[in-house]
C-alpha cells in the first residue's frame, strides 16, 4: 500500500504543480474516500505533506522576489492563532477528541472544497469586481484588517479540513489586492501556507492523528510529481485545467457532505 501513497503523493503533487491549487483539496479526500484513511488522520497528515512540499515553493518565490512578505504576515496573524485555538476547542471539547470529529470534519471538508470550486471558477470575475468597487486605491487600513480576518478564516478551514490556503487564499488576495500582480499574489499566498499548514499539522500530531508512514510515502511521490507538473504547466492552458479541477472538487465535496 506504501507505494499506492506514493503514486498518489506523485498525481497530486503533478497537479499542484500544474495549476497551483489542489493539494489539500484532491489529497485528504483522495486519502478518505480511496484508501479508508480516518478523517482526522487525512486531514493531520496532510497538514504536514503541504507544509513540506510549498516550502519548496516559498523559497523559489522568494528568491524571485515575488512575495509580499507585509500581506504574508497579515494572514499568519490572523490564522495561526486561528488555527490554534481551533485545535484546542476541537480537542477538548469533541466527543472523543479529534478522532471524534469525524463527521465534523468531512462537512468542513465538503463546504471547503465547493467553495473552492466557486473561487477557481469565478476567480476573473472576483478581481474584475475588486477592481472596478474599490478602484486604484483602496482604504489601506481596511484591507490590512481584512487581510487579518481572511487569515483567520482560513486558519479554521484549514486545521480542520487542510483546504482553504490554495484557491480561496489566492481568490481573496485578489479582491483585497486588486492592482497586485497574480504571480506576487500567488506567491505570498504560497508563503502564508507554510507556517499555517505547519502549526496546524503540528496540532494534529500532539492531538495524536498524523501518520508519519503515510507522510513519507506521499513526500517520496509528491516532490518528483510537483516538479514535473510546474515544468509541464505552461504547456497545459489554464482555461482548460481549472474547470477540471473544479469540477472534480465540486464531486468530491457533494460526496463527502452527502457521506
């Protein structure tokens, strides 16, 4: 079965690397509907896998330059705690603890995963409607604050359902930062997801569900996977590849929150 992780920590990272998005959102579902892996454990291990695989990411960005470190913090400021104080209420007042959330969980995950559908879908028409509402210059005070809330959103979706940092971090970016240019947004977006991805997943494990077996085998696919899908992707139009992708989260979602 290890090498069954790591096909999958191989196709996910490919598409990760491909468009972007879809490593929390086709992975911990991938891990509970496929392979029977406990909700709590899906979510906790791949936590740590997306840690691991975008610091990857955050250091090329980086040293491209292409990181609004400002915006970063905004968002850890919001979603670490966020995540934080998640885990806790979680764990301590879940019947059962974080393995007790089970049906929490996969609607969090369900309702995560149609929103980013939503977002990947009509991403265009959220920055044309930024743009054109709070024009060239926006209320800086506003959007810092904004900037921290989103964070903290994000920062509950995700240490329960690890979905939320990719598509609908990226989506918001764009309305708060409309002038931003999209590779700077993606970029720091990536940034903000190693931290949270990483508190978040560290929660998981003192609450007891990451399997660190599972973890290994999905990283030894994902890295060869992520590389080969960022290399491919300018050769893949990206009118053709969202849809995709947002249509298999739309399935996926449905059937999770129908589970």
């Amino acid at each position: 079965m290890d090498f069954a992780y790591t096909v999958a920590g191989f196709a996910v990272g490919a598409i990760v690397g491909l468009t972007g998005v879809g490593g929390g959102s086709l992975m911990t579902p991938l891990l509970v509907l496929l392979f029977g892996i406990h909700p709590s454990v899906a979510v906790g291990t791949d936590l740590l896998y997306a840690a691991i695989t975008k610091a990857g990411g955050t250091v090329a960005h980086g040293l491209k330059g292409t990181v609004d470190w400002t915006v970063t913090r905004r968002l850890a400021s919001g979603s670490i705690p966020a995540a934080a104080l998640t885990l806790v209420l979680v764990g301590t007042f879940a019947p059962g603890g974080m393995a007790g959330a089970t049906g929490l969980i996969k609607v969090a995950l369900g309702v995560a995963l149609l929103l980013t559908a939503v977002a990947l879908i009509f991403r265009k028409q959220i920055q044309a409607y930024a743009a054109s509402r709070f024009g060239d210059e926006p209320n800086p005070q506003r959007t810092a604050w904004l900037t921290v809330v989103v964070g903290a959103v994000l920062g509950v979706l995700v240490s329960i359902s690890s979905v939320g940092a990719g598509a609908l971090g990226v989506t918001a970016l764009f309305f708060l930062y409309p002038k931003m240019p999209a590779l700077r947004i993606v970029g720091s977006d990536i940034a903000h997801a190693v931290p949270l991805t990483l508190v978040a997943g560290i929660g998981h494990w003192i609450l007891g569900s990451v399997d660190w077996f599972l973890l290994g085998s999905l990283i030894v696919g994902s890295l060869p996977g992520i590389w080969l899908g960022s290399h491919i992707s300018t050769k893949v139009p990206d009118r053709v590849l969202r849809p995709i992708l947002a249509t298999m989260l739309v399935l996926v979602g449905a059937k999770l929150i129908g589970h």
